[in-house]
C-alpha cells in the first residue's frame, strides 16, 4: 500500500472502511439512510450526502470494481497530477454526477407523478421516507416506483471513477486496455466514448430505475470532460504539457 499515491491509497482505504462498517453496523444503525444520497425534497435528505454517498456501496462486487478502477487509473493521475490536483477533480466529479442524476430524478419524478392518482402521490410523500429508511418498499408498483424515485438512494464512486477514465482516455488516448469480456485489446479513448454511449443508451431506456444511476456515471463522464477542457484552455498541467 505504500507505494500507492496518497490519495488514491486514502479513497481505497476510506471506501472499504466504510462498506464494512455498513455492514457491520447494519443491525445498529442503517448508514445508509444518513451517507447515500436522497433526492433533494426527501425527508432522508442531507446536504453532506452529496459527498459521503461516493463513499458509499451497495455489495462487495460493486465496491470491487469501483476501487479497482481507482487503483488502476486513479494512481495513475495522481502521479502526473499531484495529490491536491487529483483529489478536487475526484471530489468535483462526484457531484456532478450526483447533480445530473438528481436533474434526471427531477423530470421522472414529475412524468410519473402526472400519471398517478393524487392519493397515491400523497400516501408516498406522507409515508415513503419511513419505509425506506427500514429497508422496505411499497410491493404495489405503482406506490414502489414512486417511492424509489423519491426516497431511494444513490451510492457508489461510479461517477467520479467515470471522471477518471475520460481522463486517462484524455491523457492516454492510445494507451490499450485489455477487455476482460471479450478479452481484446481497446484503445483507452474508444473504451471511454463506448462506455460512455452505453450508460447514455441504459438511462434513457430505463423508465423507473434498474438499481443503477446511468445518468450519474454519464454526469462523472460529462463533468470531468469539462475541467479537463477548462484546464487544458487555461494550461494547467503538471510534469509538462500533458495535453500535447
């Protein structure tokens, strides 16, 4: 671990500490409810989570892939960039996924309100919260839809993980990647803007939520396309002009 760069070492270790101690302290406390992300007009929440939730996993294999893509790209930012450098574009990626993907919630939410009875609308809004901080949903689809929409919570570092592979795509456009599935070599600029068109094809087909916030990875591509467009207008680079 020491001779990974320190921020990257510092995500990698703060993002597993805090998986376990989801995990641990499930029957004490649901960490969840106060760390994940909610939509801005739920009851659960909280100005913070706007930052905590990328912090936070749903499972083992999403916290795998999310830390080993860190580990792979992310040391490898940080090392041309420096520490501070890397850390803010972390951390601004992140909300920017979170801020598309609430804009995205926004319009669901009121396309579905419009097609929903107004007893159905304020049973959810009186009682969604509640049910869903124990871990719960309504098992009538039309209440659950409503209520994922509202009162679910979005977790995970996949939007700044996606602010980190526009990024070595950028810097390393012709570096190859191996693809595990199938196992081919890619070219890091075209596994970026592949990536990037499925998580936009996944969103816009999905209508109520697969467990999977297309729009915030595509919020982290989007995001971090923009600082590195603004540094690269600006000339900010470190170790040389590391944008040719």
């Amino acid at each position: 671990m020491s001779s990974i760069p320190v921020v990257t070492r510092n995500l990698l270790i703060i993002n597993v500490l805090a998986y376990f101690a989801t995990v641990m302290l499930k029957d004490i406390v649901n960490l969840n409810n106060y760390l994940s992300l909610h939509y801005i007009t739920s009851s659960l929440f909280m100005p913070h989570q706007i930052i905590t939730y990328m912090f936070m996993h749903g499972g083992i294999s999403h916290l795998f892939f999310n830390m080993f893509a860190v580990f792979m790209f992310g040391r490898v930012l940080e090392t041309v960039w420096g520490p501070k450098k890397f850390f803010v574009y972390y951390i601004i990626t992140g909300i920017g996924a979170a801020a598309l993907q609430m804009i995205v919630t926004y319009f669901r939410l009121q396309s579905l309100e419009a097609t929903l009875p107004d007893e159905v609308i304020s049973t959810v809004y009186n009682e969604g919260a509640a049910i869903i901080a124990q871990g719960l949903n309504y098992s009538d689809p039309l209440y659950g839809d409503l209520n994922g929409l509202l009162n679910g919570a979005m977790l995970g570092a996949s939007g700044a993980v996606f602010g980190i592979l526009v990024a070595f795509g950028m810097l390393f456009p012709n570096a190859e990647l191996m693809l595990l599935f199938p196992p081919i070599p890619i070219k890091a600029k075209w596994f970026v803007i592949g990536y990037g068109v499925i998580e936009l094809s996944l969103g816009v087909v999905d209508r109520v939520g697969d467990n999977v916030a297309h729009f915030a990875h595509l919020g982290g591509l989007i995001t971090g396309l923009i600082i590195l467009l603004y540094w690269r207008k600006k000339g900010f680079t470190t170790n040389g002009n590391i944008f040719g």
